[in-house]
C-alpha cells in the first residue's frame, strides 16, 4: 500500500488521474458527437438501391469492423499526416474513433430500421406521405426505441475504448495510471483508473435505462 | 370514377392478375369476394400504387395513374402519383396504425403533414371522426392500448380523415373475432347508407350481400362473375357455387 493508507499522496494520485480522466471524457463525448450522427448517413449509404453508393460504403464497414481500433489509430496518426500536414494526436483519435464507431452504430441503425413493419410504409404511402417524411417522422421515431439496447452496448464498449488512445500516447486517464504505476511499482493507481471507469459506465447505464423508461410510453 | 382495364400483374413470373378490368361508380359500394390467393389483395393494391402492374391501364375520375404503351405500363410522375393516390384510401388487414403515436396523432398529423391543414382544424375533424367511429373517449390513448377491433375503427376514421373519393378495404375484419368483427362492420355498414364509394375485399359473405350494390368474384386471376348481390347468388357460375358451397360449411 502507497497511497491508500497515505492521504496526501492519494490526494496527489486522484488529482492526477481526474486530469486524465478530463480528456478520456473528450474522447468520448467527441467520438459519440462524431459517430452517432455519421453512423446514420451510413446506414443510409448501405441501404442505398444504388450499387455505386452501396458497394464502397460496405467495404468501409468491413474495414472498419474486421480490423482492429488501435490499427486504424494508428493509420489515422501516421498516414493522415502526409495527406493533410501534422494534425495533433487528439485530433487523430477522434477521427480513428469517430469513422470506427460510425460502422457500428450504423449496423445498429440499420438493424432498426429494417426491423420496423412494411405496413408502417405502406401506411405512410396511401396515406401521402412524402418518401422523406416518411423516414424522419415515422420511421426514424420508431426506430430509435429499438437500437436503444444494442446502442447502449457499444458505448459501455467506447468508454473502455478511450484507454486504446495510449497506443500514441495521449495522456488520458489510462496512460496516466499506467506511468505512475510504473514509477511507483504499485497497481494501486491502475486498480482506481478502473473505478474510474466502472463509475462511468454506471453512469452510461442509468441514463439509458432512463431513456428506455422515456420510450415505454408504447410498445408494437 | 374508378377503372382499372386490363390489368395484369404477376410475382416472378407467376400471373397473378390475368386481364382484369373493374370499374366502380360514384357512391357505389363494390364487394370483391373468392378465395384465398385468387389475387383480391394484389387488385386492390394495384389499384392503390402499393404494387406495380405489369401492364393495363387505371384512371381516378378523369385522371390516369398508369397507362400501357406497347404492352408496358407506364406510371404518372411521383408527385402526380401522391395527389391521385389520396384520393383513394386505403384500410389494412392488419390496420398499421403508427404505434408511436396517439390516436389523436395518427389522425390529425397526415392531415396537418400531407394536407397542411392547421392543428385546430384537424383535431376538430379527427374528434367528430373518433366519435363516428364510437371512440370519441380514446383519442389520447396509444394504438397497443386499443383492441383489434377499436384499432380497425381507427384505421377507417384515420382514412377518412383525408377526405377520400374512394375507401378501399381489404378484408378489414378478418384478424377480427366475431363479436370486434361486428364492431367494425357496423362502421362500414353506416358509410354505404352514406353513399360512400367503396370497393371491399371481404370474406363476410352475408355482409357483402347486405351492403353491396355489385359483387365481384375472383377466381384465379380474373374476374369470374359479377352482378348485384340478388344476381351473383342465382347466377350459374360454376366456381362460384363450389366457393359459396364451402362457405356454408
Ligand atoms: N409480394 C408477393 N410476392 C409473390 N407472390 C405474391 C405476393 N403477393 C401475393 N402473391 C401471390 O399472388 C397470389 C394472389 O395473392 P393475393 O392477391 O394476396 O390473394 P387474395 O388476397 O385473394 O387471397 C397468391 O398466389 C400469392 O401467393
Ligand atoms: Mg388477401
């Protein structure tokens, strides 16, 4: 035991890791900011009748679901560059995670809204609806309610992810553990990182089990 | 009013509709009657543009939704296709109300959405429809709170809502058990006193007698009789009295 018998450097080791854990929230709420909405125009793009549309946005999926997270970072971090000139390392993983994450959402979404009934479309069609207000204010509503579950899981999954982000050395709350606990040689730091990120999903949880209730309203 | 002529339409080969031709009048009620997969649904959903006929030729008043040039249908262009088809409705086996909405949504907001009527007017038009329909009490419940047969009733005040010319059914009562079926007969049976134009698919036999003008028979892809109810039952058709036989059954 080194800091949780000795209070002032416990004090020191939380400080520490609550400014790491500072940029694992960046991550986070960046990559969902980026991913969420992206995953959508995915989906869309897989769905599309157009074979030229439909043919590369598959492909991008496969890559991105049959590689590995911490590949694609670092492609993102050292390829990027000599396309567009040196881009922060912060930078680089919210754009690895952001087009990562966006895969996986948009199979989620895609799952969704090829869940809900013909009749719901067939409905909106005699009654006149247009092809676009069909999807944003019939479909889409209903398909939100379904993804909920399988949405929630994957982002349990990226708030363990963000400790990926070591790999280029960003100093999230992981690496932060991860050097003092190789200066110290005690696990004790790594052991609260991990608290840290049960805590958050804790958090992750109870909102959409919140979300959830919001939707119970109906069910079909 | 309407007239489909020579309709034909097949699934993957397989002629579903060979040659049918059917007209209705104004304020006539036509029932279409036959037997399971004598292709009574896929008339009526090409007639309302949920399916695609292969070639012949539908008009709605003086308006053509689909022609046939060298044996190929050709359809009218999307937004013309949009504002003929609402002048059909159009009431599901399996009703389709749109769960995440009330039942006063799913009544006002294709009115206020494709018609662009105010909110006030809509939801004075979907209260005096609810209440038609003996739901005037239900309009802020939600579509999985209502039975099978409030759900049907809906579904025919929610396409009545758009003021159609014509209110097609297909076969509106039979996910219904006997006491909901009468519920929604009821409703329908009060619309042809109205003089509503209608053409019904249905396998209540006793019930097309009572409310058709004119029943039509299908059989395997064609029309194989039709006349007045009074008619239909005399006539000799030969399919036609097998079909009624198994019916008394
Ligand atoms: N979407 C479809 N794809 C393939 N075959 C279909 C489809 N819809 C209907 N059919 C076939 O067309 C025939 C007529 O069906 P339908 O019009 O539903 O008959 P009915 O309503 O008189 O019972 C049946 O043989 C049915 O199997
Ligand atoms: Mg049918």
């Amino acid at each position: 035991m080194q800091y949780l018998n000795d209070p002032e450097r416990l004090m020191k080791l939380l400080t520490q890791l609550t400014h790491g854990f500072g940029t694992t929230l960046s991550i986070f709420a960046m990559t969902l900011i980026i991913s969420l909405p992206l995953g959508m125009i995915v989906a869309l793009g897989r769905m599309s009748r157009h074979k030229l549309i439909s043919a590369p946005v598959s492909f991008y999926i496969l890559i991105m679901r049959g590689t590995p997270l911490m590949l694609q970072l670092f492609a993102v971090y050292f390829f990027l560059p000599r396309l567009i000139g040196p881009i922060p390392r912060l930078n680089a993983v919210y754009i690895a995670f952001g087009l990562n994450y966006a895969a996986y959402f948009a199979e989620i979404y895609r799952g969704g809204i090829m869940s809900i009934p013909p009749g719901q479309y067939e409905a909106a069609q005699v009654l006149g609806f247009t092809r676009s207000q069909t999807f944003m204010r019939i479909i889409l509503p209903q398909t939100v309610k379904r993804v909920l579950l399988p949405v929630s899981n994957e982002v349990i999954t990226l708030v363990k992810d963000t400790s990926l982000a070591t790999a280029i050395a960003v100093s999230e709350m992981f690496l932060t553990a991860k050097n003092m606990t190789s200066s110290s040689g005690s696990v004790e730091p790594l052991f609260i990182a991990g608290v840290f990120y049960l805590l958050m999903n804790a958090v992750v949880t109870a909102f959409f089990n919140f979300l959830t209730n919001r939707f119970n309203y109906y069910h079909d | 009013m309407l007239s489909a002529s020579h309709i034909r339409k097949t699934f993957d080969g397989a002629e579903v509709l060979r040659d049918v031709s059917l007209s209705v009048k104004e304020g006539e009620v036509v029932a279409i009657i036959g037997r399971s997969g004598s292709g009574k649904s896929t008339l009526l959903r090409c007639i309302n543009h949920l399916e695609k006929i292969d070639s012949g030729e539908i008009t709605i008043g003086k308006d053509t939704l689909v022609s046939s040039v060298d044996g190929k249908a050709v359809y009218a262009p999307q937004d013309r296709l949009r504002a003929l088809c609402l002048k059909m409705g159009f009431v599901f086996q399996s009703y389709n109300l749109f769960p995440h909405w009330t039942v006063l949504d799913n009544l006002c907001i294709p009115q206020t959405a494709v018609l662009h009527r105010s909110r006030r007017e809509a939801e004075k038009k979907a209260l005096a429809l609810l209440s038609r329909v003996g739901l005037g009490d239900r309009g802020s419940a939600y579509p999985c709170q209502l039975s099978g047969g409030q759900q049907q009733r809906v579904a025919i005040a929610r396409a009545l809502a758009l003021d159609p010319e014509i209110l097609c059914f297909d076969e509106p009562t039979s996910a219904l058990d006997p006491e909901l079926t009468r519920e929604v007969l009821t409703v329908i049976r009060d619309l042809a006193k109205e003089k509503h134009t209608m053409l019904i698919v249905t396998h209540e036999m006793k019930f097309a007698r009572e409310v058709a003008d004119r029943i039509v028979f299908m059989h395997e892809g064609v029309i194989a009789a039709q006349g007045t109810p009074d008619e239909i039952m005399k006539g000799g058709n030969e399919q036609l009295l097998a079909f009624m036989g198994d019916l008394d059954q």
